[in-house]
C-alpha cells in the first residue's frame, strides 16, 4: 500500500467519524427523540431504577443484581454516545491534518 492509499483510508475513517458525531448532535435535536430518549430513557427511568433500588421490595439479591445490569446498561448507552462525540471532535482535528499530508504526498508525485 502506498502513502497516497494510507492516508486515503485514514481520511475516509476519520470522515465517518464525523459523519456518525454529526448524526447524533442531530439525534439530539429531534423533539421526539429527546422525549424518548433523552428525557423519559436517560432521565425518568434511570431515575426509576435508583429509586426501585433502594426500595424494600427490591432487597433480594437477584433483584438487585437484575435492576445494577439495567443500569450498567444505560450508563454503557450514555458513555458510548459520549464518546461518539469526543471521537468526532478529534476526527475534525486529524482529518485537517490528514489533508495537509496528502497534499505533500502529492506535491512529491509532481
């Protein structure tokens, strides 16, 4: 594989990166997906968890391990999210930089 096809693929990783951050600012700004999602999902029910937690009902060990995977579940949501983020921030970063070495790699071909 030449220079020229390496920085290709890496420029058209780092676009899909931004493409899939870009979908989900999008995603964000959805009223329908904020009420779903944002508002009863992260919100209402992760809250609804804590509390039927710390319930009596809730005592019982297989319970609490049932309701901490529910949990962990939408922590692991909420972490992935925040990292398709951050990962389209930097994506931004590498590809102008991605962008200078292809136009040196192909001034050197000229």
């Amino acid at each position: 594989m030449t220079d020229l096809e390496r920085i290709e693929l890496e420029i058209k990783a780092e676009e899909n990166k931004i493409e899939l951050s870009e979908a989900w600012v999008m995603l964000k700004k959805n009223k329908y997906f904020k009420q779903l999602f944002t508002e009863a999902y992260l919100k209402d029910y992760a809250l609804g968890l804590l509390t039927f937690k710390a319930s009596i009902q809730a005592q019982e060990p297989k319970v609490q391990s049932h309701v901490d995977m529910q949990l962990n579940g939408v922590g692991a949501l909420q972490q992935f999210l925040s990292n398709v983020s951050q990962t389209g921030r930097v994506a931004i970063e590498t590809l102008a930089s991605h962008k200078k070495e292809r136009e040196l790699i192909m001034e050197d071909k000229e």
